[in-house]
C-alpha cells in the first residue's frame, strides 16, 4: 500500500486566458480524498475559470489535472461528470418548465424496458431531497421553487452521480443560517465517506466553519495555501483584496427623521398580511427574517410584481399602490431583483445597455423625465467608472464580467434614475469581500442624498452590518423592529418565532432593546 498517496484532485500549473484577459497564469491547486478544501478570491481572482477548468467547460491552454494521480483531460462536461466530478454552480441552472425530479435526474433518467420509469425517478428524487432535509415535491415545477430551494435542488442534482470530487460554488449564498447548518452536515459526511470537497465562498465565517484547508486566488494567480488552524480571517482577506479592509460597512445614521419618503398601512396580499413600514430620507432599512418569512414578497409587493391587494401605500405623501413594475417606477420605486440572472440582466447584451435599461424604459413612460434619461444616458459611462464596474469594455457581454461587477451595473442603472425609494433584494449575493464593502458605501451614498434604501437579505451579521434599522419578518408579517447594533441572537429570537413580544413596536433609531 502507498503510504503518501496522490491527492484526489491536481491542477498543475493551469493557464487560461480569454481575449484581452489573462484569466489563470500558472495556478497550482489540489485537494485530498477525504477534505474540504476552500478556494478563496475576490470576484474575477480566476476561481470560476480554474473550477469550469476541471468540469470540461474550457480547455486549458497550459498546465495538467490528474486525479488520483492519472493525468486526465475532458473535452465535454459529461466526461468529467462520467468520471465523479459533479459541480454545482453558482449560478443555478435548473429547467423551469420540467419537475423537480426531472432536473435532479436530467441526462441520468433511470428507464424499464426502455421506458422512463417515473416511479423510480420521483423516489430517487425524495430519497436525496430528504438526505438534505428538504421539504420539497419532486413532482413540483423547478419554475415554483423560491432560490434557496433551487440551490437545494442543483445539490440534490449533483449527489446523482458517484462523485469522488465535489464542487460546491457559493453553495450557501440562498440558504438561511439553519438551512446552511443543514448543508455543511452533508459536507461533512461526504468528507468522512472520502469524497474531496472544492468549497468555493466569500462568507469568511464558512470557509472557517467547514474547511480544512484554504488556497487565495488573486488575479489569476495562486497567493497562498495555508491549513484553516494556521491563518486567520483577518489573513485571508488580506490576501483577497491586497490590502487592510477598513471601513467594511458604512457609518450608521441615527437621530432625528422627517416625514417618511414611504410608508405603507395594513398592506397584505395572499403572501404577506398587516404591513405597517416607513423608509425615512437617509436610512437603510434591512429586512430579514427564514426562507418562507415573507421577506421576498414583501419587495415583491412594494414593487408592484405581486401587488398588495389590501392596505395603502404613499410615496412622498402621493397614495400609490403599483400592480405592476412600471407603476410602481413611475412612482418612483426602483428594484435591485436577488436573481439578477434571469430577472435583472439582459446576458448577452453589453455592459452599457444593461445599465441603461430603467432609464430608456423611464423616457418611454414620462415625457418630462424622457430629457432627464437623455442626460443621464450620456453620463454612464462616467457613472460605471464611478461605481467602478471593471470590464474590458462597457461594449462587452455583460455575461463575462465577474458577479461583483455585474451587480455593481445593476446599482448604476438606479442610480442614474435616483428614484426616491430603492429596493434592494440580496444585494450582495455571490460576491466577494471588496465588492460588497463597495455596494455598501454606494448604498450609503445613495441615502446620504435625500432617499431611502430597503435591503432584504438572508445574510444577518450584513443586515446588522449595513442597516440603521431593522425589521423582522415572520409568517408574512412584520414582527419585529430594531436598532442599528442589535445582537443576532435577539433579531434570531424574533425571526424564528421563539420570542414573539420583543418590542414589536417599531424603534425610533437610536432606540436600544431589552
């Protein structure tokens, strides 16, 4: 027997470049039978690339991957999923028209006879979204599916196959603390029973949760390798963005509030009930609460795409309640989706169209405010620089720029129409350290000039992080109100049902809880 076997996994020396873009130069990276190996970088650091790399997605034009010590190269992702490398990306791919079994089981559909055996699909199907602990139909269509039970989905779609190396990209970037607890289980049986695991993620608080070893990407180019136990966060971000991350959230605006830019009275509709919510000039306001809360159709509600149908709604004391997006920007609402895939992004058309799209739709609707559209057309290109969207050129396929940048083009297109409310919905979804510490600040800089922001995320140490006040959803109501600074564990208390009377009442900012 050999005593030092081969890793399960070696990439040696991989280069990959791209037009204009030298993706991966000389990048070493490997992981053993039986560990969870983290792969960390900022957003465009080369990890996606290195990881398509290794499911037959590109070809690399120098450099060698060798699993359990054979040298291999794939010239079709099938290859490498045929040889148990299953990859779940970030970016979820799931068919909406076809059930969910149908997915988990796509290109692998067991048959009898030479007939889909249906029975057999649908049971293997439950059978490995039980394994996940996942309360979800098999039967049900992928399009009904909320995204963190999409990401489910594309895990239990992974699990399909006898998998030797799994690559797990932002798999928690959906998932709910509980639901996040429930994965790194599985994480940790997949490791025990000698599968390698790629944990690709830039929640920091993770990579230290489930990982046994940690390799930084920057640029392309292989920084470091250190075991979990020898390096700390405050390393390994370091590293990431080349410099001390210092001022990671904005500064907090607590004091006195004028009349509110929006408010909202017994709002309700088939998802949510008894909304009563101000947004006040110059404050953030986060929104959390568990998958199924309410906290998405809230936004969604507000935003005129599943309207209220009960309640009132004013903005800058003008009564509106919007059936549908358009109103509900004409009334001066704008929307940052949480699935900027296949809601807030046009894939294939450049960076500068896809930052122009609420503008030009705005000088469609409103004469008066077509000129302004005109004006701020010619200054995007200044804006994109502003908000520092990186791409070769704003002519480029939005699609090839990195998921920070992408967002970042998303926030300018509102930014440029500056709608007195904006709605953001995972703002900081899939993106790295940097990026996000730049969101938060445009965000601030957004309200800093008279408007309002509200953030709806899953992550609670962000929300607690960027907003001056916070509410808590549970079961489609608002349940819950608190102050910059509160703990996780009291805005947990409320959001899980466990204290339901914690000073429901909406805090005043500044206000402290008991």
């Amino acid at each position: 027997m050999n005593a030092n076997p081969p890793p399960r996994l070696a990439m040696q020396n991989i280069r990959k470049a791209f037009p204009g873009v030298l993706a991966l130069d000389d990048v070493s990276f490997d992981c053993a039978a039986g560990e969870v190996h983290a792969l960390c970088g900022e957003n465009g650091a080369g990890k996606s690339t290195l990881m398509k790399i290794l499911g037959g997605v590109y070809q690399p034009e120098a450099g060698e991957i060798r699993v359990d010590g054979v040298p291999i190269r794939f010239h079709h992702p099938l290859e490498a999923r045929r040889l148990g490398i299953s990859i779940i990306h970030q970016e979820l791919s799931l068919l909406p028209d076809r059930t969910v079994a149908e997915n988990i089981f796509l290109g692998m559909e067991p048959g009898r006879w030479g007939v889909l055996d249906r029975t057999a699909m649908a049971a293997g199907a439950e059978r490995r979204l039980r394994r996940l602990g996942a309360a979800i139909a098999a039967d049900g269509l992928a399009r009904e599916l909320s995204i963190a039970e999409q990401q489910i989905v594309e895990i239990a779609k992974a699990l399909i196959f006898n998998t030797r190396i799994l690559v797990m990209d932002e798999p928690t970037a959906a998932l709910d603390d509980t639901e996040t607890e429930r994965l790194f289980l599985l994480v940790r049986q997949l490791r025990d029973d000698g599968v390698a695991v790629v944990f690709v993620s830039h929640r920091m608080p993770q990579v230290f949760a489930i990982a046994d070893t940690i390799t930084v990407l920057k640029d392309g180019r292989h920084v470091a390798t250190r075991k979990r136990d020898q390096t700390s966060v405050d390393e390994v971000v370091r590293m990431m963005v080349g410099r001390e991350l210092r001022d990671y959230y904005p500064v907090h605006r607590i004091g006195e509030r004028a009349h509110p830019i929006l408010s909202i009275r017994g709002g309700g509709n088939d998802i949510i009930d008894g909304i009563d919510l101000d947004l006040h000039a110059g404050e953030i306001v986060g929104v959390v609460g568990l998958e199924g809360s309410g906290k998405g159709g809230l936004c969604r509600a507000m935003f005129g795409a599943t309207p209220f149908v009960r309640g009132t709604m004013t903005v800058n004391g003008r009564e509106c309640r919007p059936t549908s997006p358009r109103q509900a920007i004409q009334a001066g609402i704008g929307f940052v989706s949480d699935d900027r895939k296949a809601e807030g992004l046009a894939l294939h058309q450049p960076v500068i169209e896809n930052a122009l799209l609420a503008l030009r739709g705005l000088s469609r609707l409103l004469a008066p405010a077509g000129s302004a559209a005109q004006r701020g057309e010619r200054r995007m290109d200044e804006l994109l620089r502003d908000v520092d969207v990186r791409a070769a050129s704003y002519e480029q396929q939005i699609r090839l720029l990195s998921g920070g940048n992408q967002q970042k083009t998303v926030l300018a297109r509102w930014l440029a129409l500056s709608p007195p409310v904006l709605i953001c919905a995972e703002p900081t979804r899939g993106i790295d350290v940097a990026a996000k510490a730049a969101i938060y600040q445009l965000l601030r800089r957004y309200t800093d000039s008279g408007k309002a922001a509200l953030v709806v995320t899953s992550d609670l140490p962000e929300a607690i992080g960027v907003a001056d006040r916070l509410v808590v959803m549970h079961g489609g109501r608002l349940v819950g109100s608190f102050p910059a600074g509160a703990s996780e564990e009291d805005v947990m208390a409320v959001a899980t049902g466990h204290r339901r009377h914690l000073h429901v009442a909406t805090f005043p900012a500044g206000a402290v809880s008991t």
